[in-house]
C-alpha cells in the first residue's frame, strides 16, 4: 500500500517523530494555531526546524533524491494566482508524465503535537494548491497523514497518479477512493479532521470553496483509527515522486477544543455540515455545543443528511430553529450531563434522536421545544427536563433497559416504550400519549397521564394489570405503574378509569384511559370521595369485576367487597374545598355498613365531622355477606 510505502522510506532517511524530538506524548495536545505569514518564516526560505505560532513542536523535514521545502510568497506557481505566504514542498522527478519511479523523490514535513489529540479535539488546515500536477504517474502519492508518536500513519488522505479522487486509509478502511472529492488542481481545500472518543472514532470533513470540485461544496467521512499506539500525535505532508513542478501549498494549520461553543451565523436555511454556516468549525464530536442564536430574523430550517453528534444544543431566538433532515442527531457530553437548552421560542428537533449521555432538556417558561422524530434513550443514561417550559414528543419514546426519563411540563408525548428495568416519571400535572408499552416502571408521583388510544385497541386490561403489578400488596415497589408518593401515604393508590366502562363515571372522551394519583376510594377520578363514589362502590359490592376501580375496586383484587368499603369509608369527605359532611350521604354510608354487617364505631354528628368524616373514627369490619 503506498501510503505506508512512503512512510517507510521516509522514516529510513529521517526517522522524523514526536519522540525523537523529546516532546512528550503523555497528555493531550494543546490548542494550536500557525501559518506561513508568520513572523519566524521568511519568504523563499526553508522552514526547516522553525517553529511559528503555538502549540506546535518544529517543523522537520526529510528529503530522499532532489526536493526540499521554503515559504513560498509569490505568485502561484500554477494556477497563476497570487497567494499570502504558505508553507511549499516540492521534489523533482522528471522523468515523464505517468513515468516516475516511486520513491525515488520523496519530501516529506512533520509538524509534532505537544501530545496526543484527545476526544473532542480537532485538527484542521487549509490546503492552498491541491496537489498540482494532474498527470503525475501511477508511481505517485501526494498528500498528508495524521500518525503516532512513531511516525505510523492512523489516518491518510492522498491523490495517486491522476487518480479522479482522493484515497482515505484507516483502521478499517486501505485506499479506499472518495470520489466525491474529485480532483482539484486549481484551489485548495479544507481538512478538518475531528477525533470523537476515546475508541479512535472520527469525523473528517473537506470542504471547498466555490470553484472547488467537493461534491456539494462539503464531504463529511466517519471512522475509526486504531488508538493503541497513542492516538495522532503528529502531521505529516509528503510529496512522493510527483512529476516536475508539483509543489504541494498548504497553510492555517490549527488544534481547537469543540469545549468551545459553534454558533450558527447564517441568517437563512443552510446545511449543517457546511462550515459557511458556522462562525468557525462544523460541530460535530462528543461534547461539542452548537448555539442558535439571533442570525436568523424569521423561521429557518438547518438541515443534515448525514449523522451529527453534539453534546449541547442551545436556542434562543423568538423564531424557530428547525433542525431536521434525513441524517440523525446523538447528544453524548465528554463528562457530565448533555444537554439542550431553549432560551425562548419554540424550537424543533426533527431528526432521530440517540441519547448517549444524562440529559438535560432546559427549557424556560414560555419557551417550547419540540422532539419531532423518534427518540431513544440508550441503555444507562437519562432525560430530565428542567424549567417551566413544555416538552412536547411528536413521535416515538424508546427507553432502553436500565434508562430513564422524567416529565415536567411535559404536556404530550406520541408514544412511550419502556423496556425492562427502564423507568418514567412523571413530575407535571397531566401528560398525555398515544400509546404506552410499559415493560418497566411509570412512576406517577402525585401526577396523572391520559392514553388516548382512539379507535385504537383498547389497552385497559394491561393497565390494569400493570396497576396491580405495581401496587406490589400496599408497597407500590413492583414492576408496572407506582406512585412514589403513595409509598409514604396509605390512604392515596392509583386511580383508572376507562370512557368504554358503564356509564363512563370519570367523563372521559371517547377512546380516552385515565390514569391518577387519587385518594383510595375516588371511584370517579374527580379527586374527592363521597356519596358519588359510594353509590359506584355499592351497585357492584360482592361482586367479581374486570379493571374495576371505577367499579368500587381500591385495592386491585377483582373482587368489591368490605375491604373495598373500608378504604372508601377512611377517606370520605376527603377534600379540600369541603367544609362538612352531607348528612344524606352519611346516612346511606351507615345504612349499607350496616346491612352488610360492618359496624362503624363513635360517628359524631354530621355538623361536627368537617372536613375528616369518618378518617381515624375506628371503622371494624365485622363480617361480611351476599347482599339481599
């Protein structure tokens, strides 16, 4: 393979590495900057051992036959353009176009890392003449690599002999031809090449300017090197027989951190992976923020058909961001928590969504943000939304074994699919979905959800089951549907009803299931207990039911029996707006204990009771008996 061919050959004349040069490989590289233009470089001088700008080690260059490097500041040599200074390394096989021996010239420069690049650092340079001669030979190779401390290529991207593209190795990937980077003799081009994680996985993206052959002005490629030896820890360019007058121009070298914010700056639509769109680099690596701010004047969409990784996303601006495409979006933070922030507006993610990370969903009062495609949450890692704001899920909910989410202000999601050993919890008032698959726990708290199945299966009988499942004996710890509140407070379970149950008692529309946090004893979900919801419990005393806590039920047996009475008859009269007993209910509630053989012990008078009826008045359940 030619790119460690050149490799060898140069290491044989130079032996050119960080650790020949005493720099030490066992921290991360730092931030760096450099370009020809500056002042440690002299125009039409070598650069040689020179060390402009920061961050960097000096340059080392090795040369094999006629070659050699210099500042070149004057017109371009072929295209006739005048350039800024930029760094030049050139060799001189003359041998005839398509003839060159390989490796008989070969120029090679080195830049060394302070260390290693670390995850969520990217290195980047321009590159000003884009490889010059388009008839160089098959026996050719021109281009750069990003290598070891030992000077093994991880990465390389180079141009063979003409070749209509350029050829990309690495762990995985031997010469493989990008041909959307198609050869470019007269501008150059951008590299930015982004390390995403420890595992060795990339993100490499080229990018052109106008006139430049880039398919779609921007090519973005993913991988993976191998990251045992190190990781990158140097650059190399080389120039491996090219023919006569094939100079290879670059410049802007540079070494940035993605902890520093993107922000979109383009004031209309565009493209996420076009780096015009962007006040610097394209985020997109592990821990990388992109802000959203005030460029845009109306709503726009940011669009990207290809995958991108962040690890904050943050809007404000009172217009919508759109983020959507036939790509898809990953949220993993470097430590800590990722994270997505709306600051006003609403805002829209409409991509698949992966959560690799704890999440954070920031969202203001006022402010909406909006999950518009199918989100899931892998397995360890969380969703918890802070502020006032609402969340609202348009499409499915996948939480994944072992993962979590937590709802505030979450008014609606589509559908929500829990597996097992996953866990929701609901912290706002009301949240509505679709459609729930519960494998693992929904934990209610002192909340309340709405399936609206529609026309849909009706999904009452697992609900129910997993309400009972849940309710665990009074421990309310099981697998299912719990209420946490409800595990410090006896006299509260979760209430359900169904608009296809007899007579609909809690007023459901149709195709609706109601699921709450409720005293035991609210038959009718209308979180209060008293004569309404005796008279549902008495029509079916003694009676086996199916999904029956509208039916009298309370505590999930599928039988309504003294039990059942006792639970009602603890909490009745139980709410806060009540003031008093009403002395007709009462009296039926006495008439059925005792016709039924329940005692009900030192009931004061109906204008003494106030607001605690029958709590704590020493109710006995003495027998029970078939109703008359």
């Amino acid at each position: 393979m030619q790119r460690k061919m050149r490799r060898s050959l140069t290491l044989g004349v130079a032996a050119v590495t960080v650790a020949s040069l005493g720099i030490s490989t066992s921290h991360a590289a730092s931030n760096a900057a450099d370009n020809a233009s500056n002042s440690a470089y002299t125009v039409y001088t070598a650069f040689a051992g020179e060390n402009g700008g920061t961050g960097f080690g000096p340059w080392a260059i090795s040369v094999t036959g006629t070659g050699g490097d210099y500042i070149n500041g004057s017109t371009n040599d072929q295209s006739g353009v005048v350039t800024t200074p930029d760094f030049d390394i050139w060799n001189d096989t003359n041998d005839g176009a398509g003839g060159g021996t390989y490796g008989v010239d070969v120029t090679t420069a080195v830049r060394p890392f302070t260390g290693a690049l670390s995850p969520s650092q990217i290195f980047k340079f321009s590159d000003v003449l884009h490889y010059a001669n388009q008839t160089d030979g098959g026996g050719s190779a021109l281009g750069w690599s990003l290598e070891d401390s030992s000077g093994n290529a991880l990465f390389d991207f180079h141009t063979a002999g003409g070749a209509p593209g350029y050829y990309l190795t690495d762990e995985n990937n031997s010469d493989t031809l990008e041909s959307t980077v198609a050869y470019n003799y007269n501008e150059g081009d951008t590299f930015s090449f982004e390390l995403n994680d420890s595992s060795g996985d990339y993100t490499f993206t080229v990018t052109s300017p106008s006139a430049g052959t880039v398919t779609g002005g921007s090519q973005t490629f993913t991988g993976q090197i191998s990251m045992g030896t190190g990781g990158p820890s140097q650059f190399a360019v080389y120039d491996n027989n090219g023919e006569g007058g094939s100079d290879i121009e670059f410049n802007s070298l540079a070494i940035t951190s993605l902890a520093a914010p993107q922000q979109w700056i383009s004031a209309s639509s565009g493209d996420w992976n076009n780096v015009a769109n962007w006040n610097a680099i394209i985020p997109n690596a592990v821990g990388a923020e992109a802000d959203f701010f005030g460029a845009i004047s109306s709503n726009h969409t940011v669009y990207t058909d290809q995958a991108v990784t962040v690890g904050t996303i943050n809007f404000n601006n009172a217009n919508t961001y759109e983020i959507t495409g036939t790509g898809s979006l990953k949220l993993q933070a470097t430590s800590g928590d990722a994270e997505i922030i709306v600051q006003n507006g609403t805002q829209e993610i409409n991509l698949p969504t992966t959560i690799a990370s704890n999440t954070l969903f920031n969202v203001a009062a006022g402010a909406k943000l909006i999950i518009a495609n199918p989100m899931t949450i892998d397995s360890g890692d969380s969703v918890t939304q802070t502020g006032s704001g609402t969340v609202t899920y348009q499409s499915i909910i996948t939480v994944q074994s072992n993962a979590a989410i937590a709802f505030a202000d979450s008014t609606y999601a589509n559908t929500l699919s829990l597996a097992a050993s996953a866990t929701a919890t609901v912290a706002a008032p009301v949240l509505e979905v679709d459609t729930l698959s519960n494998l693992g726990t929904l934990n209610l708290k002192n909340n309340e959800v709405i399936i609206n199945y529609g026309s849909g299966a009706d999904p009452i009988s697992s609900i129910a089951a997993e309400i009972k499942s849940g309710y665990a004996g009074g421990a309310w710890n099981g697998a299912g549907i719990i209420s946490s509140n409800a595990q410090g407070n006896p006299s509260y379970g979760i209430g359900y009803a169904d608009a296809a149950d007899p007579g609909n008692p809690a007023g459901l529309s149709s195709g609706q299931i109601e699921i709450k946090y409720t005293l035991l004893g609210d038959a009718n979900l209308d979180s209060k207990v008293n004569g309404s919801d005796f008279t549902l419990m008495a029509a079916n005393f003694n009676d086996s039911v199916t999904n029956g806590w509208d039916k009298g039920d309370f505590n999930y047996t599928g039988t309504v029996n003294g039990d059942d009475f006792v639970l009602l008859a603890e909490n009745f009269n139980q709410f806060a707006s009540q003031s008093s007993v009403d002395a007709a209910d009462l009296a039926a509630l006495n008439s059925f204990a005792a016709a039924n053989g329940i005692s009900l012990t030192s009931v004061p008078e109906p204008a003494t009771m106030g607001m605690l009826a029958i709590a704590g008045l020493g109710i006995l359940r003495r027998r029970k008996r078939s109703p008359r």
